[in-house]
C-alpha cells in the first residue's frame, strides 16, 4: 500500500514538532518486530503516540487494531489521549475518517497497562481453564489480611522448627514476597519447593560450617513457607479471588494451553507497541511472546532506568527481545539518544554515572576487582546498550551543585536554602514581568530513604517552604501520625513499651520517673500479670485501678514518683483504657476513636503547620477505610502488622505513582519518581552506605562491596530458580574441606551479588539524575544521629566531580569547597550532642511556646475580664506589627474554639474557617452550616442506610463496567463481594438492565470515569468527583454525568442540592480543559424512574437555582448562611 502521508507532512498538519532522524526512522519503519532503545528524557512518548498515528493516517492499520500497552494507568491515559486528540485533528482537518463501521461500532486506540490486558484475557477466557468471569481482584491489604491469618495457624515450636524466632508479620511479608516471585518466574509451589531443597540437599552432602548452615537454615524456611503459599493459593481459588501477579499468570496459562486463543488474540491487533520494556516480567515476556511473537511488535526501553528488579522485572528482557519476538528473522534496532528533557551539565553528570553500567566497564571492573568477575552473566550475552543522550540543538546550559557538610543537619538546611533561592529568583522575574508564567518552579527532593524525608520537609517548613511528603511512606513518618501509631499499638498489644515512651515523651515525664516506672514493672507484681511478664504498660493500667494515695503509696515503694508524673499517668491509663473499650467498632471508627481520645485533632489545629497534620490525619483514615474495606473482619491487629512492615521496607506502600504537587517542593522516594520531572532536584544523602546502599558500598579501601542477596532473609527467591538465572550471578556451591575455604567460597559469591547490587543502585542513579530539566543539587553529610560511624562521599559523588559544568557548592565558611571531614572531637561533641537529644527530648519550638503561655496564663488567673481586655490592647499597640498580626490571629483561634466548644454544649451558631470542602457536601452546608462544621472537625461515625449501601454498590458496579467496555485501564481491585437480600439483588439488576439501555450510550462514549476536579468558590477549594465524562460521537460535545439511584425530586430543596452539584462540576471541568461553559452539558440520571433524565439546562429554566446561584453557593461557603436559609 503507498504511503499517503510521511511524518514531516503530518507533523506539519498537526502543528507539532517535526520528527527528528531517529524519530523518523521509527515512526515510518516496516511492521515487523523493532527493538527500540530510548535514553530518559528522549521523546518515547511523543515517537510512540507518532507511529500510532502515522500507521492509522496512512490506512496501514485501524485505530482499534493497534495495541499499546505501559505499566501505569498515568502513562496509558497520556498516551491514548495523545493519539486520539491527532487522530480528531486529522479528522477535523478532512485528512482522515474512520471507516464507517468502525465509528458506528465506536471502535477505538487500545491502549492499557500490561495487567489490565492480561485481565481482560482472563475475563474473556477464564472459564477454559475453570476460573470465573466474576472473579474479585484483590490489592495488597486483601492479601496481607489472608496470609496473615493463615501464618497465625502456622506450628510455631519453642524447641526449634522452620518458624522458630519468626514473627508473625515477617513470616507474612515473606510469604507474600515469595508468592509474587512465583507468578512472575512461573513457578507453582511444589516446583520451588523442591529447588529449594536440591540447593539445600548440595549443601548438605558434606560437612558445613558455621555460614553455610546459616544459609541453609533460611532455606529451609522458604521450602516450608511454599506450604503457606500453596494455602493461599487454595483460599484465593476457594473464594474467587486474584491478585495482580495472578493476572498475569492465568493469562499465560490460557494462552499457553490453548494455541487458538493466542491466534485469535493475535488476530485483533497489526501492530503491537510495548512501553518500558525493561520493566517486564518474565512471565510477562513469555506471555506476549506465546501471542505476538513474529509480529509487528515495537518495544521500547531503556536498560539504563531498570530499576525494578526487585519486583520482579526480568534482567534480560531487552536482550532477549530478538529470540522471544523476531519469529526466526533478524529484528530492527533502532534508538532515541536527545535529550529534551535535561539541560546540559544535567545531562553530562546523568551520563559520567552511566559510564560504568555500559559494555567496556565490565572489563575495567574485572582489571580493579580482587576476585574473578564473571563477565558473561554480566553482559547477557545479547547485551543491549543504552545510547549514551545527546543535548538538544543549542542546549548549553544548566546548572549542578555539588556539596557536602558536615552533618546532616547542616545538609538538610542548606537543601532548603538552595530551593529557596530557585523560588524567589523565579518569584523576582515574575514581578518584574506581567506576562511571565514562571511564578513558582516545580522542585523536588529525591530520597532513597524513607528515613531523610523527614528531615528535608521540616527544613523546608523552617523557611516557610510549602513541602509535600508524597506516598503513603511519608504519611508514616508524619510526626501525628506516629503518635496515633503509638496510641492504637499500645492499646492493641501490652508488648509495645517502645509505643508507650512516644506517648509518655508527649506528656514530658521525667526519666527519673520512667526508671521508677520500669522497677515497679520488674519488682512488683502488677494484678492479674506475672511479675516475669509484667510491662511499664501493665503498671500505667494498674494504675487507673488504684485510688490517689494508694497509687502514690504503691509507687513510693520504688521510689518517689512526682505527683505530676502519677497524675499524667493516670490520665495515658484512661486514654488507653477508653480506646480499647472501642474494640467491638470497626477499624475506621477505633481510629477515629484513637485520634479523639488523644486530642491529636485538637492538636492538628492549634499546630503552625495546621493544614498538614490535619491533612495526614484525614489521609490516614482514608487508608484505613481502604484497609476495611478490603475484609468484613479487618482487625485493628492486621492494620497495624501491615503499617509496621510496610514502613519498614523501603519500599513497603509505595502504591501508585503519586501525582506532583503543584507549588510545593515535592519529596519522594527515587522509585516513585521514576517518569516524572521537575525544573530542579535535590538529591540528598549521597554517603557511602547511605546511597548506594549497605549492601552495594564499597568499603573504606575502595574494595568491592560484598551482599547477601537472597543467601539470607527468607523473603527472596533463590537466584538459581528465576527464570532469568543465566544472566544472574552464578551460584556453584563446592564442599568444602575447611571452615575457612567454606567462607572463601561464600564470600567470594556474596561479592558477585555486591557487584549485581551496585549496578542496580547505580542504574537508580541515573533515574535519578534525569529527572531535573534545568538545575540539580546532589549532597551528603559525614555525621548522621543515625550513623555511629564518619561517613564518606558516595561513589556516584565522586565520580561525577570532574564533570563539565558542575560547581561545587560553598560549604559554611568555606568558598566552593567540600566541608573538610570532621576530627575526632568535633565527632564525639555532635554523638555527645544527639545522645543529649535523645533525653531527655529538647522541647520543639511549639512545646517551648506552650510552656511560656501556661505561665503567663497562670500569672492571669482571677483577672476580670475588663482586665485582660486592657492588657490585651496594650500588648498589641506595643507590638511590632507582625507580632501584632500573630495576636490577632491567636484572638481569632481562641475565639473559634470557645465557640466550638460553646457549640457542642447548646445550639447556636458557629464560625469556622473552611479551607476544602466536596460538592457532595455542600447540601448539609447549605442546610446546616453549624452542624456540618461540627462534623467536620470532630466527625461521628455515620449509618450507612440499606439504599446507601445499595447505592454505593452500584456506582461502583458502574465504574467497572465504564473502565471494561471503555478500555480505560480497569486494573484496580475492588472490595470482597457482599451478600445481598433477594429483594436488593432484584432492585441491583434492574439497575444495571436500565443502565445498559440507556439512550445515552447509542450517541456517546464514555471518556472518564470518576475523575476528580477541583474549583475554587468564594475562596475555598471545592473538590468534585465526577460519575462519567462521556462525548458526543457526532459533533464532540462533552456531558458529565450524575448517577443517581433515587427518584426525581419532587421538592425544590433536594432539586436544589442536585442543581448545585452539577453546577460545581461544570465550573471544575471548564477550567481544568478552559472550554466554555457554554459548551458544556451536564445531566442527572435517575435509576429510579427507569433511566430519567433531568439536565441542568433543564433545571436551570425551571429556575431551581434562582436568580444567582453563585452567591448563594459562596454564602454557604463562607458562613453567612444560617441554618435552614436554604
């Protein structure tokens, strides 16, 4: 077929850049198999997103017989959206239409993420190999609360056995962790059971010493935790459940099995294109390859940003390419090496770092190592290498600082200072410019621990930098947040002194009076505890039992205990106690329970950085209702075992990428930030042992690093039983004749897995160094309260030193130089020091406020009130005014909360301030705006009504139906299924019958489901998540649409409410696409009246909003609405 249209003609016609060479070759190659190897930062979107259109302009392929295929939904929805807008210009344009059948079939792009297509075969083909259409997909907190519960049935001996000195939360996250790694190596458990053992067996034959036996012993838990796992595997079958990796494996098991499913899936699609490569499994490669081996598949990678082996993603995807994918032939190679990402000195540190993962770096390793390198596990054989990026056409600039310091303190000030400097640089030349967009960078701070995030975002705040902590990890870490994880262990579990003392911290008891505390626990015999088993614990609770003096005279016995002290004690014994009286609640309302009990709310409020504590608060009972919702019977327990393993593991929740947060200085870990960028990046913690980490560092010698890898810990497969062994290091296990030819042995493999580690870190590296466009800052500290040793720059610092436009950054007193290392006093004085903070603890900046207005209140006390208002208007005339203004505000707060507190004992109105509120909420707000703010500061745990229920079941049968039939990427797991009375199962399938025939769906497609928007009214943020966004097939025109499962109202008020609402989504939806309002249609649908539809032009004739709905909305907002005004 002649080619209609090159890439430059469409490029010209959809007024976008024109491809570049490289570009070019790609977009316009034969359909036949094409590897691709493309730099960070090189355009794989824009290329792939090219092809897709040139092949559909040109007729060499059908929109819907194109496959994409990305591993986040982000990436999917940005790629699928690309091609259709091109694909409507085109056709706007009079260059392209659909074929007839296929616009009145409504076919469109498949693009999906890799689970979400192998869900899709198993929803289509389960049923040939026995597994159900219906079947549930699960997340990671299902799975945790069914292993969990079949470990606690384990046989745990105290005379030893496979499980002896294991908790029951590591036994867990190991069981999971080897679940996954069987599915994504295809392996069933019989099958790396009885590897496990042949490993076990070789080791054995003869005569071991202490470190094999070691080995062997963890081994040995592995091969009897295959028993776990075959249990859940069995529970998961029983009850109609999957997780992801089983996704994909059942997948595989269709097509593999049945050799005409492969055919007819292969039949679907011309052309197959395949995002981040590098990132697949290897039961992912065997699976694509089962169905579209020899066809026209285009896979794209970098093998420089693989950073997810310990996901599972194979370490030779790329290489294995042409012998999966080439059907016999030789495959094109082609590559994208431009950078349009980074400016140049970004771009030469990104590359120096890389230098050491391409082909000529494996011989110099082998020349500098001090033990034989095994080069050709290294390569792969096949190696592909990553083009080394180029800077775009006059790219000369950029900016990369470098410095080191002399404690992490000083590090983390510095990193603040820094980013601060970009943001008033950025804020002075946009006042001096009108036109200017640039009012605030996008900024970033990198971390490849958890443990620096706290430390960077609360030097951020000391300069009233706006920083975000993104991820459920830096929810963790939330100081609030850790009180509350210290509230609900101790109430859960009597073990849990270590909670305890963060509770007794808060409360400032004395180590005097800890001490006194632990020797009652130890010398006395707490009721109804063994003096053996007793805990401080214990003794807090004993204490609530005891009258004043008697508690007092009970303490007296192992000296004094401060009257203070008993009487803070008594008051965390009846906070404990009342917690757990909460124990026949549900998860969310124990937490809830938690978080009021212990005033942390109250807390969140009159604390500096209001906003965030309240927000991490908030978010913290989102993830328990989503821990709940997972399980009819999730406990507290579970909650907690989960939260504890997760923080403890790098990357333990680390979820879905987060989206950045605009405004703020955005702080992630590494992983996470994988395919997003910023104007400038921080990437901290550059030590030795720090980043690269323990295990990938060198020594103080420069010898190579040594790691255990999976010879240690039970939660990793052995290397030996992964299907990518061959281009992993090789395992040879040789008897030994002596203990110390045993650890030559084991020592000489554990340092083959230390030059494996180091190249992945340094791979991490490199993903990190890409990420900023314009300005990068890369530090490190010798000193850490975390570290009992000096530390020394990294290895990726050290090697990037000499780098073309890299500055080093002026450490204190010093011009443009390293900070020199510290001397052995300035070390002992900073240990000294951090001991000294650790108790007794230094009282925050807030704490020290408190204590100094406790006194002042205390010197106040019997003042009259003509008094303290004569004091008051003295203080402020002698104020500076910014202090001036601080007083004022105080007097507002204080006033807010009398009023609160005034509130809850009688009714009569209150003022809050309102920052966020929902479009949902809006109806109480104009109904009762007292109550709702009530409500919203201290919320009651609502009665979900049977309708309620049945509603919310609905929406969310609906949401997946969209998803499904849309192809928009329904690879998300859905709560357990629920039991339903006949008359509810009735009422729900009338439902979905009247959802399918609705008229709606022979005019338009769905484009969202339940998308959020937020739009700012009178001042506050109004956040709105929309049912389903559908257009018009003919002329384009957006709906949104509202569910609703009731009837038609029949009074003005709930019509109102229902006016409103849509009212908010047309303004939210309008500004994020900045469309007119005019072109914008919204509708209600009512499932009630069979399908009815009431639109809001409707409503709006009808004069349901009034005369001007926007003031009315604003006045709610903003508390001049009083109760029953609407």
């Amino acid at each position: 077929m002649s080619i209609k249209y090159t890439p430059e003609e469409l490029a010209a016609e959809l007024g976008i850049f024109a491809p570049t060479p490289e570009q070019k070759l790609i977009i316009e190659a034969p359909q036949e198999p094409a590897l691709v190897v493309a730099g960070a930062g090189s355009g794989k979107t824009e290329t792939m997103a090219s092809r897709f259109v040139y092949l559909v302009a040109n007729r060499l392929a059908s929109p819907h017989q194109i496959l994409g295929l990305t591993f986040t939904r982000k990436a999917a929805t940005e790629l699928r959206e690309r091609v259709m807008n091109r694909l409507r210009a085109l056709e706007e344009k009079g260059l392209w239409a659909p074929a007839s059948e296929d616009r009145i079939l409504g076919l469109q792009p498949v693009v999906s993420t890799y689970n979400s297509y192998s869900a899709n075969l198993v929803k289509e083909y389960g049923y040939r190999i026995g597994v159900s259409p219906d079947t549930t997909l699960i997340g990671d907190a299902h799975r945790w609360m069914i292993m969990e519960e079949l470990v606690r049935a384990l046989p745990y001996e105290a005379d030893g056995g496979d499980f002896v000195d294991r908790t029951v939360n590591s036994l867990t996250a190991a069981a999971l962790s080897l679940a996954s790694s069987l599915g994504d190596h295809s392996l069933q458990p019989a099958q790396a059971r009885q590897g496990i053992n042949q490993l076990i067996d070789e080791m054995t034959a003869g005569k071991i010493y202490s470190p094999a036996k070691k080995i062997v012993q963890d081994l040995t838990t592995r091969a009897a935790l295959m028993d776990v796992v075959t249990s859940y595997q069995d529970y998961k079958l029983e009850h109609g459940l999957i997780d992801f990796s089983d996704q994909i494996s059942l997948a595989h098991q269709i097509v593999t099995q049945d050799a005409s499913i492969a055919a007819r899936e292969a039949g679907l699609y011309t052309d197959i294109l395949l995002d981040e490569f590098q990132d697949t499994s290897v039961i992912q490669l065997d699976l694509l390859a089962s169905i579209f081996a020899g066809k026209s598949v285009t896979a794209v990678g970098d093998p420089l940003q693989a950073i997810y082996g310990w996901r599972g993603a194979s370490s030779a995807a790329l290489e294995t390419f042409q012998a999966r994918f080439g059907g016999g032939k030789e495959v094109s190679n082609f590559t994208l090496s431009t950078s349009w990402r980074n400016d140049e000195a970004i771009l030469n540190v990104a590359n120096q770092v890389a230098r050491e993962l391409r082909p000529d770096s494996y011989e110099r390793a082998q020349k500098e190592a001090d033990f034989e390198v095994d080069v050709d596990a290294l390569r792969g054989g096949g190696y592909v290498q990553s083009p080394q990026l180029q800077p775009r056409a006059a790219n000369t600039g950029g900016l990369v600082e470098v410095g080191y310091f002399e404690t992490e303190e000083a590090e983390a000030a510095r990193v603040a200072a820094w980013l601060k400097g970009k943001y008033d640089t950025y804020q002075a030349e946009a006042a001096g410019d009108e036109t200017s967009s640039k009012r605030v960078p996008s900024t970033a701070i990198l971390c490849r621990k958890r443990a620096d995030m706290g430390r960077m975002q609360a030097a951020c705040q000391e300069l009233n930098l706006p920083a975000a902590v993104l991820g459920t990890g830096g929810l963790l870490g939330e100081p609030i947040i850790q009180d509350l994880l210290a509230a609900l262990q101790v109430a859960e579990d009597n073990s849990r002194a270590t909670a305890l003392l963060r509770l007794l911290t808060k409360w400032n008891l004395g180590a005097a009076d800890i001490y006194r505390l632990a020797r009652w626990a130890r010398k006395d015999r707490v009721k109804g505890v063994s003096a053996a088993s007793a805990t401080i614990i214990d003794v807090i609770d004993s204490l609530t039992g005891l009258a004043a003096g008697e508690s007092a005279d009970k303490a007296n016995e192992h000296g004094r205990l401060s009257d203070e002290a008993r009487q803070r004690c008594l008051i965390i014994a009846q906070q404990i106690r009342e917690l757990r009286r909460t124990a026949g609640l549900s998860l969310v309302d124990r937490v809830r329970a938690g978080i009021r009990i212990f005033n942390l709310d109250v807390e969140a409020m009159v604390n500096p950085n209001e906003s965030s504590s309240m927000r991490a608060l908030d978010q913290f009972l989102e993830l328990a209702q989503e821990f709940m919702e997972n399980g009819s019977h999730a406990s507290l327990s579970q909650f907690l075992g989960w939260l504890e393993v997760a923080e403890k593991e790098e990357r333990g929740l680390e979820g879905v990428t987060p989206d950045p947060v605009p405004g703020a200085v955005n702080i992630l870990t590494i992983h996470a930030a994988k395919g997003l960028e910023w104007d400038f990046v921080v990437v901290p913690a550059l030590n030795e042992g720090d980043f690269p980490g323990k295990a990938a560092a060198r020594k103080a010698d420069s010898s190579m690093p040594k790691q255990s890898g999976w010879l240690s810990g039970i939660t990793e497969m052995p290397f030996p039983l992964r299907g990518d062994y061959q281009y992993l290091p090789q395992w040879q296990w040789v008897e030994p004749a002596t203990a110390a030819e045993e650890k030559n042995t084991i020592d000489s493999y554990r340092q083959r897995l230390g030059v494996h580690a180091l190249r992945e870190e340094r791979r991490l590296a490199y993903v990190a160094f890409t990420r900023a466009r314009t300005g990068m800052l890369l530090t490190g500290s010798y000193l850490s309260a975390r570290r009992k040793t000096v530390s020394r720059p990294s290895t990726f610092m050290t090697q990037v030193l000499n780098t073309a436009g890299l500055r080093i950054l002026a450490a204190e007193n010093q011009e443009g130089s390293f900070a020199e290392p510290p001397t052995e006093e300035r070390v002992e004085a900073y240990q000294q020091a951090k001991l000294q903070e650790i108790w007794p603890p230094e009282a925050t900046p807030l704490q020290q406020q408190s204590q100094q207005v406790a006194e002042k209140v205390q010197q106040l006390i019997g003042h009259t009130d003509e008094e303290l208002n004569q004091l008051l208007e003295a203080a402020l005339e002698a104020a500076p005014e910014e202090a001036a203004e601080k007083i004022q505000r105080a007097r507002h707060d204080v006033k807010l909360l009398l009023a609160e507190q005034a509130a809850q004992r009688e009714e009569q109105t209150v003022t809050l301030p309102l920052q966020t509120t929902t479009a949902t909420s809006l109806p109480s707000l104009l109904a009762d705006r007292q109550r709702a703010l009530l409500n919203l500061r201290r919320p009651m745990p609502s009665i979900t009504t049977e309708s309620t229920h049945l509603g919310n079941l609905f929406h969310a049968w609906v949401e997946r139906e969209l998803r499904s039939s849309a192809s928009l990427l329904d690879d998300e797991p859905t709560s357990l299924p629920v039991v339903l009375t006949e008359a509810e199962g009735r009422k729900l399938a009338a439902w979905k019958k009247i959802f399918h025939q609705l008229p709606l769906w022979q005019t338009h497609e769905a484009v969202e489901v339940e998308h959020e928007y937020v739009t700012q009214v009178g001042g506050v943020n109004v956040i709105c998540r929309i049912d389903a966004v559908v257009k018009n097939r003919e002329n384009g025109k957006i709906m949104l649409v509202d569910w609703k499962t009731g009837r038609v109202p029949k009074d003005q008020e709930h019509l109102f409410n229902y006016a409103v609402q849509l009212h908010l989504y047309r303004l939210a939806y309008a500004k994020k696409h900045q469309i007119p309002l005019s072109e914008l249609e919204a509708t209600l649908v009512f499932f009630g009246e069979n399908g009815r539809t009431v639109s809001y032009q409707e409503l709006v004739e009808k004069g349901v909003l009034g005369e001007d709905p926007q003031a009315r909305i604003e006045a709610a907002l903003n508390g001049t609405t009083t109760a029953g005004e609407a």
